[in-house]
C-alpha cells in the first residue's frame, strides 16, 4: 500500500470515529428533546398514567374547569394557556405509545386554535401572557410529533395547526401588542425564557428566521436579569416554582432554537440557575420555599381563585432534562428525590 493510500485509510477511519472524539458542538435538535420526554424517568413519572394527564376535559376539548365551564354558554372568564396541557397528553401519548392519548391531547389544541381571532390573537384576560404558554406547547407539541414515529400518522393535524401557531407569533410581536406585553412581563424572568420558546420552536416549526431571531432578544434580557448567586428573580426575589419553570423553558430552547453562539451564553445561566434550585432541595425531596417571593407563605392565586402550590412537576422535570443536556447524573438522580418529594408534599398539603 503507498503511502498516499495509508494516509488515506487513517483519515478515513479518524472520521468514522469522530464523534466519539469530538466534544459534541452542534446545535440542539428536536430529537433532543424527544429523548427526553419519551425517556424512562418521563415514562415512570409525569407519563405513568396519560389517561391521567389532563384529565379534567371535556369529550369537545375544553381542558380545565374554567375552560370547561366557559365553553357550555361562553359566558365568564376563560383562559387559552389552560389548553397548554393538551401538549403533556401528546407526549405521554408518545412516550407511552398511546395513540388514544395522542389524539386526546390534538383534540384539546384543536379546541384552542377554534377560539383563535383573525388577526391571531384569543380574546381571554392577560391575553399575551396566556397566548405564550399555549403557543409555546402547541408548537413544541408540533415539532416533536413531527420529530416522532408518529409523524405521518398525524401528519394533517400537524399541518392544520402551524400557519395558525405562525399567525399568532406574528401576532406577539406586534409593536402594540408586545409592547403591553412587555410591560406586564417586566417583575417575572421566567417569562422572558417562556416567550423566547414560543416564538422560537413557531420559528423552527415554519421556518421562520424573524422569528427565531426575534426570540433571541428575550433569552439575552432573561440572562442579563440573573443575581450573581443564579436566582432567576420574580417580583424582585427568588421564587422555586418560577424559577424551576423559566430553566424549564430555558432548556427546551437550548435543545430545540438555540445555535452554538447562544448556547455559550445560555449555559451558565442554566447552570448556576439550576446550581441555586438544587440547594433548595432538602433531605427528604421536598423544596424549601421559605422567602419565596410568589409560592410559599403567603401565595399567589391561580387561575381557579385557589392559592398556588409548588408546582415539583416542573422542578423534577428540569432537573432530568438539564441531567440530559449537561452530562449530569446527579441532576438525574436529583429529580427522582424530588418526585419522592412530590408525594411528601401531596400528603401534606391535598388539593382541595
């Protein structure tokens, strides 16, 4: 063999194993997050039973009993983030191989988009805030059922919804409209990560750079709000719930949008966030709440009046998929203390 042909065996063979030796650079894909939400520990929790995710819904689609209640005479208040937990159905659905699930969960998107205005928009109180967390899902929802086996099964309703998500991102970034957005949005970091996931996963799902650029003004503004000691402030403190829901929403961008660029920058806020949101975790799982600024001693209420609780299910989630993305595993292990905590929790303080 010449010396040319032996140099080009080894180049050769050195690709073929490059990505063992190469540090993993490229951008996050849908599939990222799909391992995720289909994987073992999602399997085992938050996805045991879909028959048990979201299971306050009408046969129409209407999730929740505020929503359920409006849609029999349209009479009160209703709220469109309430139909975000359709996405959770489709992803047990997915994880479980579930196709009742899957269909259940389309169903309650399908009956959010029916309520969608011409311009985009879903005439309910604190419209743009309550239009993030539902597009965020129905998009996310999208991509990772596109992402999935499932893909030309569902291909129809897939279709079906995205120039309705592309209608209403165009509609948040409205200059009026994100405007008053903005404005009730400024005492809460979470909702800096969760508006940068909605428009950018509407982006990726329709191929739309304005949007995928435009949602990069939101992760660097949520970054820049960050204490050095990686609390993540909502009305000026640290809060675990919305703390744990703004990495939650953080990570879903890093996997899905996010390029190498923004990846650099949104890392280390992911780890010294995540870093302060496991020191809260005490010995038996539970999450110590003590200063929390919106659910704790004196909480907010939610949407049905009721006082807020802590909400572990996003806390135990973003710690199992910031395990995943960081290489972690006490961040996994972490997550399984806290679902034990959950339970803890639960016992102590029922739903009414």
């Amino acid at each position: 063999m010449t010396t040319k042909n032996t140099l080009l065996v080894k180049l050769t063979f050195i690709v073929s194993l490059s990505p063992f030796l190469l540090p993993n650079t490229s951008p996050g894909s849908v599939k990222d997050d799909l391992q995720f939400e289909t994987s073992g520990f999602m399997k085992s929790t938050a996805y045991r039973r879909p028959d048990r995710v979201a299971a306050q819904a009408a046969a129409d689609g209407a999730i929740s009993p505020v929503n359920i209640k409006w849609d029999q005479d349209h009479a009160g208040t209703w709220y469109i983030e309430e139909q975000r937990y359709a996405a959770d159905v489709i992803c047990a659905g997915m994880a479980q191989h579930d196709l009742t699930a899957i269909e259940r969960g389309l169903k309650g998107l399908h009956w959010g988009f029916e309520q969608q205005q011409p311009d985009g928009s879903f005439n309910c109180p604190d419209a743009f805030h309550s239009t993030s967390f539902f597009e965020e899902a129905a998009a996310r929802a999208c991509l990772l059922l596109s992402a999935s086996g499932y893909a030309g099964q569902f291909a129809s309703d897939i279709d079906w919804m995205k120039p309705r998500i592309l209608k209403t991102a165009h509609w948040m970034i409205e200059p009026q409209v994100e405007e008053q957005g903005k404005k009730r949005n400024i005492p809460f970091t979470h909702r800096r990560y969760l508006v940068a996931a909605a428009l950018g996963e509407a982006g990726v799902l329709s191929g739309d750079q304005t949007l995928i650029d435009h949602s990069k003004e939101y992760v660097r503004e949520g970054i820049a709000l960050q204490q050095p000691d990686g609390v993540n402030p909502e009305k000026g403190g640290p809060d675990c719930t919305y703390q744990g829901a703004g990495l939650y929403y953080a990570a879903c961008y890093y996997n899905v949008v996010a390029d190498d660029q923004l990846k650099s920058t949104l890392r280390p806020m992911l780890e010294k966030g995540y870093a302060w949101l496991k020191n809260q975790v005490l010995p038996d799982g539970t999450i110590d709440v003590s200063g929390n600024t919106r659910v704790g001693g004196a909480p907010e209420h939610g949407r049905n009046g009721a006082p807020k609780k802590v909400n572990y299910g996003i806390i135990y989630r973003g710690f199992y998929q910031w395990s995943l993305i960081s290489g972690d595993t006490d961040y996994a292990q972490l997550a399984e203390k806290v679902v034990r905590g959950e339970e803890i929790y639960k016992r102590q303080y029922p739903r009414s």
